[in-house]
C-alpha cells in the first residue's frame, strides 16, 4: 500500500511514500513470527504475535533508539504475549524496529506500513503503542490511519505531537513518571491540554522515563485499555 498523502512532521516538507513489496516470515519457538517487510524505502524488522481470525490488533513502537522491548521490563512482548489468545482478548501484535531510529518521517512510514500489513491481515481495529519519541510517531500515525482506534504515548516527547487535536475521536492515553528526567512530565501535561476528547492522561508518582518502578501497575493499564480501544462495538 502507498502512503502519498503528505503530513506535517514539525518541520519536514515534501510528499512521503512507502509501499510493502513484500513479506518475509520465519517461525519462533514462541509462536511468534520473524517478520521482514520489504519496502520500497528499505527493509523494516518486526515480530507479529498472530491471533487468528480476530480483527483487534496493537503496533509497538519503541524510543528514539529502536528496539522491540519497550520500557517497563520489556512492556511489549509481554502484552503481546498476554493478549494473544482468545481467552485473553485475541489481539494480534506487532513490534517494530525502524529502519532509520530517530529520523521521525522515516518511522512514521514504517508504522504505517505495518498498519498496512495488519489491515491485509484483516486487522480491523488497531492500537498504537509508542514510548518516548516512539510515543509522538504513535499520535502522528493515529492521525492519519483510519484503522487506528487508540493511542498509547508513554512518556512522550513534543516534537511530532503538535497536531495532536486531529487524533480525536480516537482515544488518547498519555502516561508519565513524575520523576522523569528525561522528557519532563510538563510534556504529557501540554499535550493532554491540546488534545481533544476522549483522552486521560495518567501520571505515576516517582517513576523515571523507563516506568520501571510502576511496570505491573502500567502492565494492567495498558492490557485493559488495549482491549477497551479495540473492542467491536
């Protein structure tokens, strides 16, 4: 699928395009799949979670640096793991490494081409996970795919968040650790206010950018909110 439609990424110009080419898989012992996403803008890396026959879905994004884990003691895998099976809510997920880390107009082309690749799955409903830089390319494809129900920015940065209002009516999710010296909490405060509804925004006593500190409390909420985002009602 081609992505021509240009957006706003703070300062960047010009239209940007990425299309899927193809597809290569490779089985884990988990259950999980090596995915490889041929591009035409290179190869994007990622490991799909498949449910099968369910048409919920997540994408996780990781920071600035990449990477499939997330913060909290590895967030990602966890969740994905957790939601998998349809006893547990049937979400299939998605984990990403970016092609480019910390080029924000090359990352949000790789989350939307795995959108694109979950849509041609039959995912019908898709929320996004991002931390820290992750967490703005999160708001900004929530802002341009239609397929996604719900964003999930865990100590999110500002620059890409500008635009934020136009992620409504989906819903918005921000967390942060008031002992964040990294990206101060003031972040997820301004953009809460520039958002529009529905939106909360969550802050967690003493806890720093990684959300160590609260990680089986950030575990339960983002589990819940992941299901209540995708839910077919």
């Amino acid at each position: 699928m081609d992505f021509g439609t240009p957006f706003d990424a703070e300062d960047s110009s010009g239209d940007l395009e990425i299309a899927i080419a193809g597809v290569a898989a490779r089985d884990r012992e988990d259950g999980a799949l090596d995915l490889v996403l041929r591009t035409t803008r290179g190869e994007i890396a990622g490991v799909l979670h498949p449910c099968e026959g369910e048409a919920g879905a997540a994408v996780f994004a990781g920071g600035a640096l990449g990477g499939l884990d997330g913060p909290a003691h590895a967030v990602y895998p966890r969740l994905a793991d957790a939601l998998r099976g349809p006893e547990a809510g049937g979400l299939s997920s998605l984990r990403l490494q970016y092609r480019q880390p910390g080029e924000f107009s090359e990352c949000v082309l790789d989350v939307l081409a795995g959108l694109s690749l979950l849509k041609g799955l039959g995912a019908a409903r898709v929320a996004l996970v991002g931390h820290s830089f992750g967490a703005a390319v999160a708001i900004k494809c929530g802002e341009l795919s239609e397929l996604v129900t719900g964003v999930a920015a865990l100590s999110p940065q500002l620059y890409g968040t500008r635009t934020v209002q136009r992620l409504s009516p989906r819903s918005l999710l921000l967390v942060h650790g008031t002992a964040d010296n990294i990206l101060d909490c003031a972040a997820s405060n301004e953009v809460y206010e520039r958002a529009l509804e529905p939106k909360r925004l969550v802050l967690y006593e003493g806890a720093d950018h990684t959300l160590a500190s609260c990680a089986e409390e950030l575990f339960e909420l983002l589990r819940g909110w992941l299901l209540e985002v995708t839910a077919d009602v």
